[in-house]
C-alpha cells in the first residue's frame, strides 16, 4: 500500500488530463462513501431525531425552497 505522499508524487506525474480524471473519480467515490454513511444512520436510528423535527417544520410551514435560500444568502 503506498503512503499519502508517494500517492501525491506519483499525481504530480500525471499528465494534467490524468488528474483531470482521478479528480472525477475521487469525487464519486466520497460522494458513494457519503451516500453509505447516511444510509447506516438511518438506519441505526441515529437521524431520527432531525426526520422527527423536519417533519414538524413542514407540517408547521418553517421551511423555505431551497433556491430561495441560495438566492438571498
């Protein structure tokens, strides 16, 4: 297994559209990570309490679109 560092001398060998590629790669590969981590806490129970309060936010109208949210930031 080679170390973070040997991995990031070996990158800056690449040519740029290889790191353009590994770049994208890497991305999906966290965003797959991430999708797991959330599926696992769901599971487990661990989000129950923020489902519990968003769902009481929408029943209530304390929600706002989330384009509006970026707009007016």
């Amino acid at each position: 297994m080679a170390t973070l560092r040997e991995l990031e001398a070996a990158i800056k060998q690449l040519p740029e559209s290889d790191v353009r590629q590994l770049s994208v790669w890497l991305q999906e590969y966290l965003d797959d990570m991430w999708d797991q981590q959330i599926e696992t806490d769901v599971v487990s129970g661990k989000l129950d309490k923020l489902i519990a309060k968003a769902e009481v936010d929408i029943l209530a109208n304390r929600v706002r679109d989330l384009d509006e949210v970026l707009h007016n930031s």
